[in-house]
C-alpha cells in the first residue's frame, strides 16, 4: 500500500509541474534515486532512457513510467520497455509478471493491451489471473487485463512482428548506426527458421487441442457410461426387492 501510494505522489508531482530531473532522460522520486538502493519511481522524458548497472540493462521509451520496488523487483506502470539482460529480476506490469534468467525481451502497452516480446530470453509469463505461459525466443503474444469473469484475456502465441520490432529496436538503440546494422543482422540470421518453428509450434497447438476434445469427449463416454451403469443399478435392485416380497 506503501509503494502504491509513492506512486500517487509521483504522478501527482507531475500534473503540479514539479520538475526536478536527476538526468536529461528522466525525473525521478527520490531526486536521483537511482544512484542509490532504495525504492525508485521515473518517468522518461527524454526520447529514451538507458541503464546499465553491473548485468541489469534496460531500456524505456519517452512517456513511460517505471517503479524499482527493490534490486530484484521493478514494475512498468506505463509504456515501453526493452529488458537488454536482467538475470533473475523480476518485472511486474498490470497485466502480467516476467522474469528471465538469461536473454532480452520486451514488454510494449499498445492501448488497453500489452505485448510480451520474447528475442532471446527463456521467458516466464504469469499473467494477473494467475496463468502461467512459456514464451518461446522469436515469438510473442497480446494479453489485456482482467475481465468480469476474474480473467485475462490473451492471444495466440505468434511470430514476432519484425518491421514493427525494428522500428521499436531502432527508437531505443544505444549505440551506432553501424552496431544496429550489424546486430539487425545478427538477429535476422537467429530467426532464419522463425517461420518453420511458427509452424511447428501451431501444429503442437492444434494437436495439444485436438487431444483436449478428444479427452473431453473420453470423459463425457465415461461419465455416460458410469450413469448408465448406475440407472442399470438401481433399477435390479428395485426388480429384485418386488420379487423377493
């Protein structure tokens, strides 16, 4: 409640027009909280705000907003951000949880949805309604926030959309035009067979559905077939007891 109401002040702070910006990229609550270990709140002003501390390096968009709850806890309130390598942090949004022992992967608020973008990560995804999914590298997938039924609703785990990747990549690259190109490259030649395992992985889908209904329809034979049994049941019992009078 503590953190929630940190956040409130913050906001609160920038409808006042209170600027005190710790960097060229970023107003933070405490002033300059990042230079420290303790609870952070920042809002990108800048066209793109980077960190990079020891293995932690992230990466946000102009108009995000993000939370460090502690060293291993951080939260995208709004907007964009590129998780460049974060071992074992966790990030929370208000749509889902992902942490990622080793990899790169993005989270992008897309009007009342957030798209979960694996790259290279092995990617943990536990969305709000407590759902746990696997994203594999290459590929991504929708989900919005919980609806009137306590759920989430969420897409189909699809192949990574690259011109619009690119086109994200490109706004929030730290370095040069020719380590974009090279590391543009580098991934396209990492998802050469992206298409091939999209097929794949839609194929153990439909199976795994298929299997489903199928299983579905064993249980709904077997429950029949128990009731039937049951009816079958009573009614020798009841032949029996007026015979034996």
């Amino acid at each position: 409640m503590k953190k929630v109401f940190q956040l409130l002040i913050f906001l609160l702070a920038f409808q006042v027009e209170v600027r005190v910006r710790a960097s060229a990229d970023t107003l933070q609550e405490p002033v300059a909280c990042l230079k420290t270990s303790e609870s952070c709140a920042l809002h990108v002003v800048g066209a793109a705000f980077h960190l990079k501390q020891e293995n932690l390096k992230l990466h946000s968009g102009e108009g995000s907003t993000l939370m460090r709850l502690s060293q291993s806890k951080w939260r995208l309130v709004k907007g964009v951000l590129w998780v460049e390598n974060a071992p074992d942090v966790q990030i929370e949004t208000p749509y889902v949880t992902a942490k990622s022992s080793h990899g790169q992967y993005w989270l992008i608020e897309r009007g009342d949805r957030l798209i979960v973008r694996n790259v290279d990560a092995e990617l943990n995804v536990e969305l709000r309604d407590g759902k746990k999914l696997e994203v594999p590298a290459g590929f991504e997938f929708w989900v919005t926030g919980i609806n009137s039924k306590g759920k989430n609703e969420y897409g189909m785990i699809q192949t990574i959309d690259l011109k619009d990747h690119l086109a994200q990549w490109n706004r929030l690259f730290d370095g040069t035009k020719e380590q974009f190109k090279s590391q543009v490259s580098d991934l396209r030649g990492n998802w050469s067979d992206l298409s091939e395992r999209g097929a794949g992985l839609y194929e153990k889908i439909a199976l795994r559905q298929i299997a489903s209904v199928e299983d579905g329809r064993r249980r709904e034979e077997a429950r029949k077939r128990e009731a039937q049994a049951e009816r079958q049941k009573i009614r020798d019992l009841m032949f029996q007891r007026a015979f034996d009078r």
